[in-house]
C-alpha cells in the first residue's frame, strides 16, 4: 500500500489486516463504504454473533414481566451484555468496512449509553447501538438524535421514567416530580453545550417538555411511549423558543436543536478532533459547521467532506488511539479473527476503556491527555508482549509493510528487522510510538 493508503487504513479505519485488500482509489474506498450497507455480522464459538433478541422483549424480560409466546430470547438476559459486546468486537476485528464501523463507534460514543446503567441498560446496549446508532450515521442529525435519545435503553439510562410533571394527572396524584438528567444531557453533550448560553432555567423548560416520554414494559406496545398524563401542561420557553405542551412539540424540539448553529458547530468540532487533532484548526471546524448549515445536517455529506480535508491526512499521526482502538488494530494487525473478540474484551477493559461501559454520559476522551498516562502507556507495552506471543506466527516483517509501511519510522523499521525473535520484533512494531497513534 502506498503512505495515504496506509493514512485511510489507520486515522479513517481500524487498522490494516494481512488480508486487507482496497478497492479502487484510496478515497473511493472509503467513499464506498458510507454507501454500503453494514457488513452482517461475524460467527462466535458458542454463541450468535449477534443474539436475535427482541430488544423490547427484554426489557419485559428483565421487569419480571410474562414471556410472550414465540418470542422468547435467543439468549438468557443475564448473557446478553457479554454476548453484544464480543458480537460487537467480532465485527470490528474482521470487518471490510472499517471506516463505516469507526462513524458508528463515534456516534455511539456522542450519545453514550453505560452498561453502568442498570440491567435494563445493559441488556439493551447492543440493540440500542444496532438499532438507533448504525442506521443513522450517514443520515440527518435530527434524526440520529431522535433515534438516540428516544430508545428505552437512553430513556433508562438518564432515569426519564422516573421524570413526571408535577402538574399533570399523575404528579397531583402521587406528589413526584422532574427528573432532569435526559433534558440536561441533550443540551449539554448531545447538541447545544454550554456555549450557547442556556440556562438552568431553559434546562428545567426542557425538562418539563419532555415529560410523558417513558417506556412501556408489561403491556403492548412495549418500548418507548408516550403518556400524557404524565406530561407537565402549559407552554415551554427555551432560549427564547417557544413549545405548546405535547408530544409533537418533543418532536419540534429536536429539530430545533438539531439544526441551531451550536449544535452545528459542536458537532463539527467534534467530527474534525476524531479525525484531524485533538486541537482541529478553526477553518476546518468552521468548514464543517457550513456545511452541515447548508445541508441540513447531512451527516453523509460532512463526512464525505472529512475525506476531502487535507488536514485529515497529516502523515505525522497526531491521534493517540484508545484503548479500544489500540485493541482492534493489534488484533487486525496480527490476522486475528471472529474468535479474537474475548481477548478484544479482555485487553482494552485491562488497558481502561471497557466497551459501552463509560463512567458518565459524556463518554470516552477523545484527546490524548485522556489515555497518555505513563503507567498506562507501560501497561500497553505489557499487552503488546502478550499478544505478540499468543500470535507468534504472525510474520513480523510483512505486519510491518502492511501496518505501517513508509509511516514506520527508520528506528522502528530497523529494531523489527534486527529483533532477536520474531515475537520481539512483533512487540517492537505493536508497541512502536507509530502504531500507537492514528
């Protein structure tokens, strides 16, 4: 491969495989893969590789509701979260479509759900990040955001069921009121941020907004519904926007926030850190944040527009990977396959980023200062000595061309190529500053 074949590989994919194989022009492959539909999923040893599971069904399940009739679980609630997680890392070991696989990762990190969360949570992660994340990544971000925030595994995350107006037929009634963790976390993490000076006050407005929004267990229709009676009456005023009270004006929100110029902004800055640097210029940011204006927010277009950006194809790979990251592409990288997925698991949980499994709403860091600790760096060079031994077959020499190739430095290419033994040169090239950056 040539160096921005290699660049396409590593900063927009997950790593190059031994068996890697690009179709046409380095750009065109990637522009491919925003049109292809999501490669199926990959077999496990033992298990679905990913459990056809009714993601509804097992919130009754895990409520203690009835089962339903030929509906039953491929998979006892309690392995469900174990088993989404290696389906998960299944796919991104082998995947062709590494680029498509990387946006889906990136949104589902922006609207963070937490095995952390509780049962309900963790049994509906997978389906939430197949089902509200995957299809939208090249679509508009109001509906992404709709999708993401109106699954029941984000309603329960951010307690929405327990928020209820304190007004309405069932605050008189039972003396509860708002909870407003979900109206918080829109503005501050999923659209808006703080730049945009909203209030405490707006954060409240949204809160009492969103109340009727809660999910539906024992009875049909299972899942996200709305109840009315739960709804705060009365008008809501949001940085000057005004909702009559109403399930359409949840709806109307959404596109408001989707489409005001903070929002924008926010998401092109985060769009151009993922993929550009930890400190993106401002004339990118800018760039980005025009274009999702002009478009609506057109995520297919914008991201159409990080592969034109010349600043996303710097050489000098300035994005320390995650431990995530760092995991797939060592794994990628050795010719690892589907059954990989367990030490996948084991290896970036060890390393500190537990797949889904964040501490708060805000996810991931995406910088460098989040993961460049030295103990933490030392600890990578541990793993890299392990899965150099697990997988000594794997030729050193030809994992460096295809890894790497002319974005290996002359120090690093020389200490893989005199090593003693071809497990010590696979630890050079795994745990070579180059290969722990995209």
């Amino acid at each position: 491969m040539s160096s921005p074949s290699h660049i396409a590989a590593i900063r927009f994919g997950l790593g190059a495989r031994p068996d890697f194989e690009m179709a046409g022009s380095t750009r065109d492959w990637l522009l491919a893969q925003l049109d292809a539909p999501p490669d199926p999923p990959q077999p496990l040893k033992g298990s679905e590789a990913e459990p056809k599971l009714d993601g509804l069904l097992a919130i009754l399940s895990t409520s203690g509701g009835p089962s339903v009739p030929g509906e039953a679980p491929s998979l006892p609630r309690r392995q469900i979260p174990d088993a989404e997680v290696l389906a998960y890392l299944a796919r991104l070991i082998v995947t062709p479509t590494p680029f498509r696989e990387r946006l889906v990762a990136f949104w589902a990190n922006h609207f963070t759900i937490s095995l952390r969360g509780g049962r309900t949570v963790a049994v509906l992660a997978g389906d939430y990040v197949r089902t509200a994340i995957r299809p939208h990544v090249t679509g508009r971000f109001v509906d992404l955001l709709r999708a993401a925030v109106l699954h029941p595994a984000m309603l329960a995350y951010l307690n929405q069921a327990a928020s209820v107006g304190p007004n309405s037929p069932v605050g008189l009634s039972r003396k509860v009121g708002l909870n407003e963790n979900l109206a918080r976390e829109i503005l501050e993490l999923h659209t808006l941020t703080p730049a945009a000076g909203y209030t405490q006050a707006d954060v409240t407005e949204f809160a009492r907004l969103l109340t009727g929004l809660t999910v539906q267990t024992r009875q049909e229709p299972r899942g996200t519904i709305f109840r009315a009676a739960r709804h705060e009456p009365g008008t809501r005023t949001i940085l000057g926007k005004t909702f009559v009270e109403g399930a359409a004006s949840i709806d109307a929100a959404f596109e408001w926030l989707a489409n005001h110029p903070s929002t924008q902004r926010h998401v092109a800055l985060k769009l151009a850190r993922h993929f550009v640097a930890d400190e993106p210029p401002t004339p990118v940011v800018d760039r980005l944040a025009r274009l999702l204006r002009a478009t609506g927010g057109d995520l297919g277009a914008v991201t159409r527009e990080l592969v034109a950006l010349p600043e996303a194809w710097d050489r000098s790979l300035s994005k320390l990977r995650s431990p995530l990251d760092i995991s797939i592409a060592w794994l990628r990288a050795l010719g690892a396959g589907a059954e990989a997925a367990k030490t996948a698991s084991d290896t970036s949980q060890a390393l500190g980023q537990g797949v889904w499994n964040a501490v708060g709403p805000n996810g991931w860091p995406d910088k460098a200062e989040g993961w460049a600790s030295p103990e933490g760096l030392l600890l990578r060079l541990d793993w890299a000595y392990d899965l150099a031994g697990r997988f000594s077959r794997t030729d050193a020499r030809q994992a460096l061309d295809v890894t790497l190739g002319p974005l290996a430095s002359a120090s690093t290419r020389e200490a893989v190529l005199r090593a003693g033994s071809n497990r010590e040169a696979l630890t050079f090239l795994l745990g070579s500053p180059e290969f722990q950056r995209r």
